[in-house]
C-alpha cells in the first residue's frame, strides 16, 4: 500500500471514530430516554429497575468517549513551561539557527518538559489540522542537561526536518487519533477496575477502541518510520551523520541514567528534603568517575536495545537501524560536563510545574543534599550495629560511639561482623562481612558528626580502623578534634523488636500468618470514591425522578366511543333475569354469580349432557305392544 492511501485511510479512520463516539452517546441518550418513558408507560405492570442501574453503570463510561473526543480535537503537548529567549539565550539561538537554515519562516515556541526526548507539536490547530497552528519545540530539561551544544544542534536539526517536510500535516490525524484511544482506552479500564457496576458495561467500548488500534497501528506505523528515516537524512545534511548518530547514542544512554536517578535520588529524599536543582545534579551524577566504568556496557545496552513499543507500535524505529542508515554508531561518547550545555537555569517554580513532587518542598544546594542523601542512605544499618554491639558485649544499656569503636580495635570485630550480618533481612552470602561492618560504622560515625565539617579522607580512617585495628587510633583522635562527644549514648535508634517495626503475628510453632491484601495502584485507589459518588448519586437522581414518573401515572380505564361506559351483558339467572341488549347495568363485566348455572352459561363451550335412550332390536313402536 502506498504512501498516500495509507494516509487517506488514516484520515478516514479518524472521521469514523468521531462519527461511532457521536452515534455511540446519541444512542445512550435515546435509551436513557426510553428507560424514563418505560416508568410512566400505562401498559407497564414493573418498575425498570435494570434501566436506571444502566444508567448509573454507563454514566462515566459516556464521559470518557466525550473526554477521548474533546481532547484531540486542540492538540496539546505534554504539560511543562515555557521557555522566552531572555531566560535560554543559547538554546533560543540554536532554535533560530537551524530554522534559518531549513528556511522555515514560521514563529517558532519552546516548551521544556520533564521527559528525555523532543518533540514538535502543532498546538490549537484548526479544522482537525489542516490549518496550521503554533509550533512549538517540546525538549525535556533532563536531556539538554547531559548533551553538549552541538548534540543539542543535531537533536533540534532532526525535529525541524519534520517541519521543513511537512510532517506535521500528517502527525495532525495520527497524533488525534492516538489521543483518543489512548485516552479512552485508560479510561475505560480505570472506571472499571475503581467499581464493579461500571466494569458490566466495559466490554463492547473496549472490543470498539481494540479494533481501532489494530487499524491504526497497520496504517500509521510504516508512515512513523518512514519520516523518521527522511528526518535523520535532512538532519545529517545539516549537521553531520557522526554528531547525529553521536547525539541519538547519548540520549539513548541519559534515558536510563535518568530513570535510575529518579529511582535512587528523588523518589525517597532524606527527610523530605529534595535538591534544589534536580537537573544540574543529573548532570554532576551523570559526569561522577564513580560511574563512568559502567559508561560502555550501558551504552551498548541502549543501542542494542528495541524501541519502546506500546499497542500502537513505536514512534521511532530501533536505534540499531537508525545508525546503521547514518554510516554506523560512534566509537566513543563524549564526556558529560556539568554547565558546559544548553540547559537552561530554571527557578523554584519552573521545577514545580516539571515535577509535581517539587511543589511546596524543602530543597538544598546539590552539594549540601548529596551529604545529607548520603548519611541516610547508610542509616538503615545503624539500628542493626546497635543490637549487635548489645548482642556482643552482653549488656542492655544504650551504647556509645567509643564503645563501637572499642570492640573494633579490641579483636571483636568478627563476632560484631557476623551479629550486623545476622540483623539483615536478606543477607548477601557473597558479601564480606567487614565490608559491611565497615558500612554500618561509617554511617554512625556520619550522623555524629552532623553538620560539622567532614574530612574527605573520612571513608578512609573508618575502613582503616575496621581491617587494620592496630591503626584505629586516628579515627577517634578526628572525632574528638572537630567536637564529637565519643562518650554520648546513642538513642532514636531502635532494634528488631522496637517502635517502629512490625512483629509478625505467631499463629503456632513455626509457623507465622502473613496478611496479604490485594491492593489497586494508587490511581485507581484515587479513582474509586469518584466514582463511586457519580454511579450512586446517578443512580439516585434517576430512580428518584422515574419513582414520580412512575407514581404519576394514569389507571387504565376503556371507554366507548359514544362515552357512556357498557358493561357486558352478564349471564341469565334465576333471580335477575338479564336486561336488554345495550342497556347500561350496575354489574361488572368480572362479575360472577354463584349461582350461575354453568350448563347454560353462554360464555362457555356447549356440551350435550343428556343420556341417550338404549335402541331396541324390535322395529315396531311401544304404542304397538299396547294391548
């Protein structure tokens, strides 16, 4: 199939899913309507129980369709802030530099969010995209704080390329149409997963959006690699194929540094308290020599790699075949220098709107964090050495931090290893035991000293008097010199049994009951009282109307034409002999009279109950036989 007819099918799926969407809430709403003119129908003998429960269990299901289709006809990008010239004069000049050279005319807008890609988006377009709108540059903040100017030249010459080819005419139907079904499709698990009356009448939305994925992910995905592939070629032109190849192999690599800062540094931070520059501390981990022997088995993982595929395929093929289309992957990535990009820097604001985790938090400088990420980081093992120095030396008083260190230089230092190991939950069998003593020490010794000025060679001392006892005596003589009181009990720390820890409930001799409670994700936890509140207060407000309309009702009454009510003629009886035909009677057509003979009864079949005389062989009459 050619290009062009996949892209009229595109456009033509597009129209269709809008047309079912409408006909799919018209037919609700008709059936709505039937359900309420079922309650004061006169004929009806039943309350329609079942059609206000349908009413209540397709409420929200209705407001996700019309919330798919409002959503993608003005496209909007991800959510993040704006950028203006003055506050990111490098990366405005950049922007300009390259549209100049594609001769693209157009106002171009930047817009920094929090992902690690780029994007271009025609925003708040007209006529599902024929007319254009404004162009905006989505770029993530994470990613132009790991890559050097010209990286950022080859990431912003490959999303141009797809305005100077007019891309973007096409992205306006496929991105709508995505849209959509994402939207819907989310939706529609989400209200049925968060409550069970909503979850009878997911079923044909969801057989509906799953066909219109299968169609859209047949048509859109060789469009999506094709102009992938015209957009690498028009960017190699511009800047050459090493730097972009170069530029898509460092980004690839920042997608899983990221991911892993945000997991170690931003999800728990100590005490609340998170940097105050997120993405200039990426870049300062990023560039750290602890990490850069694993530089080269990450980066060949991130090649290697397939592209990120969802059930609407991928928008980008494997980076594998984009470098092979660019002459091949580099040989080696350049370094990563913190404050030598294009980032721009961002206030307390800016950070909020880019992460919500940062609004109304506490943040310190990188430095001053990073110590404090690192002190508690170790203070998980401080609680165990604790009960293991107790375990050792035999007593229940609060320990010191001179006693600690007592027991090391003294020669117990592998009864007091092997105690810490025994404290841990999921003990490393490999791992050796002074190392992790060394750990826990350096930890305590840590959170004494506080804020007081720390020696770089700290970590050095407390490994020192851990395997070297004989040359333990510099660590205490640091301690005592910059103000630590060695001979303070150590307290707020608490061992396997106190506040703080969970004891596992003792069901017999070993044997322990677990308590396992199937738990939804947070946001459909979130999602349950919502909706909840709807299906019932639907449910509600619909029985309660259709309950009036019900009450309000007419009885049947049958009335003839000439308006004067007849009954029918009742039956013949011995006391009331029957009036003339026509002529109104005061008895009831229901009417039954006891004393109803049901022989003669004209309502009933007529049956012959006579006994029929015997015949006698003689042919002669009885008058015959007279004498």
């Amino acid at each position: 199939m050619s290009h062009r007819i996949r892209l009229v099918f595109v456009a033509a799926l597009l129209l269709s899913f809008y047309a079912v969407m409408a006909v799919a809430i018209l037919s609700w709403l008709v059936l709505v309507v039937l359900v309420f003119y079922s309650a004061g129908f006169e004929g009806a003998t039943t309350f329609p129980v079942p059609g206000f429960l349908f009413c209540a269990g397709t409420a929200v299901l209705v407001y996700a369709l019309v919330d798919a289709t409002c959503r993608s006809l003005f496209l909007v990008g991800a959510e993040g802030t704006w950028l203006s010239p003055r506050e990111s004069p490098e990366l405005d000049h950049i922007v300009k530099e390259v549209a100049k050279k594609y001769r693209i005319s157009e106002p171009l807008h930047i817009r920094l969010t929090s992902s690690m890609s780029a994007e271009l988006v025609d925003e708040d377009n007209r006529f599902l995209g024929l007319m254009a709108g404004n162009r905006v540059l989505s770029i993530g903040a994470p990613l132009l704080a790991v890559l050097s100017t010209d990286q950022v030249r080859a990431v912003v010459a490959h999303e141009l390329a797809h305005l100077s080819l007019r891309h973007d005419r096409v992205r306006a139907f496929t991105a709508r149409l995505e849209v959509s079904l994402t939207v819907a499709r989310e939706s529609l698990v989400r209200f049925g997963r968060a409550n069970g009356l909503v979850a009878r009448y997911t079923g044909l939305p969801q057989l509906l959006i799953g066909a219109y994925i299968r169609l859209f992910r047949w048509l859109v995905q060789p469009i999506r690699r094709r102009q992938e592939f015209e957009a690498d070629q028009a960017a190699a032109r511009i800047c050459t194929a090493p730097l972009l190849a170069e530029a898509l192999c460092q980004r690839a690599l920042a997608e899983t540094l990221w991911a892993e800062f945000q997991q170690v540094f931003l999800e728990a931070p100590p005490g609340g308290v998170l940097p105050a520059d997120p993405f200039l501390g990426f870049a300062h981990a990023a560039a750290d020599p602890g990490i850069q022997h694993r530089i080269p088995s990450l980066r060949d993982e991130a090649i290697t790699a397939p592209a990120l595929r969802t059930e609407f395929g991928s928008w980008h093929p494997d980076l594998t075949d984009r470098l092979r289309d660019l002459g091949g992957a580099p040989a080696a990535l350049l370094p990563v220098r913190p404050g030598a990009t294009a980032a721009p820097r961002l206030s307390h604001d800016d950070i909020a709107r880019l992460l919500p985790s940062y609004r109304g938090a506490t943040t310190l400088p990188w430095k001053p964090w990073l110590r404090r990420w690192i002190d508690q980081r170790g203070a998980h093992l401080v609680a165990p050495l604790l009960e293991a120095v107790r375990e050792v030396s035999r007593t229940t008083t609060p320990v010191t931090l001179h006693q600690v260190l007592h027991l090391v230089a003294a020669g117990k230092r592998m009864p007091l290893a092997r105690a810490l190991t025994a404290q841990q939950p999921e003990p490393d069998d490999g791992a050796e035991p002074l190392d992790l003593l060394g750990e826990a020490v350096l930890a305590l010794v840590r959170l004494q000293l506080g804020e007081r000025p720390r020696s770089r060679s700290l970590g050095d001392m407390v490994m020192e008097a851990v395997l070297q006892p004989s040359q333990s005596s510099r660590l205490p003589l640091y301690l005592a010199a910059v103000g630590v009181d060695l001979m303070r009990p150590i307290e707020g720390f608490h061992g396997p049994t106190g506040p703080g820890r969970q004891e596992s409930t003792e069901s017999g001799p070993g044997f322990k009951t677990l308590k396992v409670a199937p738990e939804l994700p947070e946001p459909v936890q979130e999602l349950v009282p919502r909706v909840r509140n709807v299906t019932v207060a639907v449910l509600v407000v619909a029985s309660t109307v259709g309950g009036f309309i019900w009450m309000g009702r007419d009885d049947v009454t049958y009335e003839p034409p000439s308006g004067q009510v007849v009954w029918p003629r009742p039956s013949t009886t011995p006391f009331a002999p029957a009036p003339p035909l026509g002529q109104a009677t005061a008895m009831p057509s229901w009417f039954r009279d006891p004393l109803r003979d049901p022989l003669r009864d004209p309502l009933l079949p007529r049956r012959d109950y006579s006994i029929p005389l015997p015949i006698l062989p003689s042919s002669r009459p009885f008058v015959d036989l007279a004498p």
